[in-house]
C-alpha cells in the first residue's frame, strides 16, 4: 500500500476517537505510505501534541460545496484505500463516483450519538429495540421513539439509507468490541472485525520527572483519577455521587477530574450543591507530557462512561492501577476477571462500593498488555488494507 486518505469529517474535540486517529496517521506515516488526513474543520486544541504534515481542510460549510471539494481533492491524491471512524454517507457517495475502496473503524454506532436520529429511519427499525437493549446505556440514553417534523423525516430516510449502504459496501468494517460487533451485526446485517489497541510503548517504561502527589498537595490522599471529554455520556455526575457517598467511610478521598466540555459547568454546580469543597479537583485539558505523571500518582482510575471500550482504562492498568468502570465495558479472554478490574452497574450505591472495594483491594498479579500497543494493533491492520487491495 502506498497512498492512503485517513477521513475523519470534523476534528473539534479532544476524544480517545482522536487519538486512535492520529496513531494511526504516525503509525502509516513511519511505514512510509503517503498518507494524508482529509478533513472539514479542525480545532487546534483537538489535535493534542500531534504533529500533522499532511492535513487537508476543506474548510466549506455547505454541504453541496463540501462534497465537490472533497471530491476533487481526493481525485487529485488517487488514494488506494480511504480509512474513516466516521463520515460514512458521503465516503459511499464518493466511492460510488471515484471507484476507490475504503475500510471503515466503527467505534460507535448511531446509538451512541443519542441527537444523531438516523438510527429512527425505517431502514433500521427492525432490529432497533434488540439493538437498544444490548446495554444499560444505549436504554439510558437513547429513546425508543422520537417526533420528527417531515422534513426531518425524509432527510433521515435518505441519510439511514446512505449510511446503511455504506457500511455494508465497507472492504472491511474494524471495531473495538463484541458487543460493537453485535450492534453492526444488527443493524446492517454484516460481520465485522474485532481489534483492540491501546497503549504506545512508551508507557511501559515510563519514568516521572516529578512527583505530582508532592505538588499537588495529595500526599495524605486516596486519589480517584477520571479522564474525558465532559458529556452527559460520561456519566462523571454518576461518579460525584457516588464520591459523596463513599467519602463517609473514607474521608481522605481525592477526585481529580481531567478533560474539558460542555457538562464542565454542570458538574461543578453539582459539587457546590453536595458541598464536597475541597474533594473534587477539575484539572481541565491534561497534555501528553503530563497525562502520564497523572496515572502514576493516582490510586484509582474510574470512569463511569456509557461505554464498551475505552483507551485511558488500559492506560490505567498499564501504569498498574486498579479501575472502577461499569458492567457495560468489555475485555478480551486475556483480561476479564482481573483482580485489577472492577465493573459495578452505573448506580450511585453500587458505583461508591466498588469504589471502596477498589481501594481496600490488595492486588499482586501483572498484567501483559503487550499485546494492546498501537505497533500491533495497527500492523494488523494494516496487513488487514494490504489483504484487501490484493483481493
């Protein structure tokens, strides 16, 4: 393989959808592919402390004049395989005009984009509840049914249609977990591939310069670490209370909350109101020069997020942490039932238990993530596109 478009429509957040993003361009780009990331919009603060040579901004707002921008430029790169998180209608479209093939990441489906309603087209409706039903979050946040006006209406018929053709004309369709698989399965009807991958070596051997516990005044703490983007999906509202609740048996808890968004405000309130002052540090957006030092000085990592995969848990673990997540979050054979691993259902009570149960839990096993390093992970797939254009 030697020329390929990595599309990823909008870069405006800081995401693990991000990340995976850009080790994916660094990993390409080191195997010497001419590669390039084609994109709408991009947030400077979105793209961590990546260097990205070959960007392309289309930068048009009309979704006509988009379309026919992007067409031309990647006419003009010829790509042999485009590779895309997200996008999906417009990448069937240009590949049905331009004759390119493209491999497809899906992280999320729709269900997990609650405002996104194409999932209520007819082309879904079959397999919607069973789909919905898969995991607590999907029946929290997403509703069975909703109002469209029929402009909506028809404009969610054609892009479910878009978006249901395109991922079945996918060469090949990558997700992190089975339960992801099971949602494709279930709503287009196609098998897909399940691939993990985490971890940059560097954390295996990862030193810090600082002992951030001494700054930060945490010496006589027990710090709980999350990190993420702060939306409802997050559920770090979930993980407040449940702090509230297990601070009355272990008063020296320390949450410290890194990430930036749009609940940021609310979650802060929220903390006012439960009055827990001095409990709850928010560190806001935590760089890769110093998101190491963050996991090394904690004593717990918990994230509560409505989620089956998550790149800052094997971070985590990698730094030998105990993490408290949900029920909903998957591993592979090699990693369930780790004695480090704790997945209480997304309830306050219950969260503040395992909570507790982390922290007063001795553990002494190691844990081989070898196998989640971004070189594996992206070799295979990359053997995956090499498969897929001599097919």
């Amino acid at each position: 393989m030697k020329k390929l478009i990595l599309f990823f429509p909008r870069i405006s957040g800081a995401g693990g959808a991000e990340r995976l993003l850009f080790e994916e361009y660094k990993f390409f780009k080191a195997q010497g592919v001419q590669i390039s990331l084609f994109t709408y919009a991009v947030k400077p603060e979105a793209l961590f402390n990546y260097t990205i040579d070959d960007l392309v901004v289309i930068g048009a707002r009309n979704h006509v004049v988009k379309f026919f921008k992007l067409l031309q430029a990647i006419r003009k790169f010829k790509p042999e395989l485009v590779i895309a998180p997200t996008g999906f209608e417009m990448l069937f479209l240009l590949s049905s005009l331009l004759g390119f093939r493209y491999v497809l990441h899906i992280h999320g489906t729709m269900f997990r984009f609650p405002a996104e309603t194409t999932k209520y087209s007819l082309i879904f409706r079959k397999n919607f509840n069973q789909a919905r039903n898969l995991i607590a979050g999907n029946r929290e946040f997403i509703k069975e049914k909703v109002k469209l006006g029929w402009g909506q209406w028809v404009k969610g018929q054609l892009a479910g249609l878009l978006n249901y053709w395109a991922v079945r004309k996918a060469s090949a369709v990558l997700v992190l977990s089975e339960q992801m698989r099971t949602e494709v399965r279930l709503l287009y009807r196609r098998d897909s591939i399940v691939l993990r991958g985490a971890l940059p070596r560097v954390v295996f051997s990862w030193k810090s310069a600082r002992d951030l516990r001494a700054i930060k005044g945490w010496q006589d703490k027990i710090v709980i670490f999350s990190l993420g983007r702060l939306d409802q999906r997050k559920r770090v509202n979930l993980l407040i209370r449940s702090l509230a609740l297990a601070l009355k048996q272990k008063p020296n808890l320390r949450l410290v909350i890194g990430g930036t968004g749009e609940e940021k405000e609310n979650l802060v309130q929220l903390v006012s109101e439960l009055g827990l002052g001095q409990a709850v540090e928010f560190a806001g957006f935590i760089n890769d020069r110093e998101l190491y030092d963050y996991y090394q000085a904690c004593d717990i990592f918990a994230s509560p997020a409505w989620a089956d995969y998550d790149l800052t848990v094997y971070e985590a673990l990698a730094f030998g942490k105990k993490v408290v997540l949900t029920d909903e979050m998957e591993f592979g054979p090699d990693l369930a039932g780790n004695e480090r691993i704790f997945l209480p259902p997304p309830e306050e009570k219950a969260y503040a238990q395992a909570l507790l149960a982390a922290i007063d839990c001795k553990v002494s096993s190691v844990i081989d993530l070898q196998p989640y390093t971004w070189d594996n992970y992206f070799t295979t797939i990359q053997q995956l596109c090499e498969r897929v254009l001599k097919s």
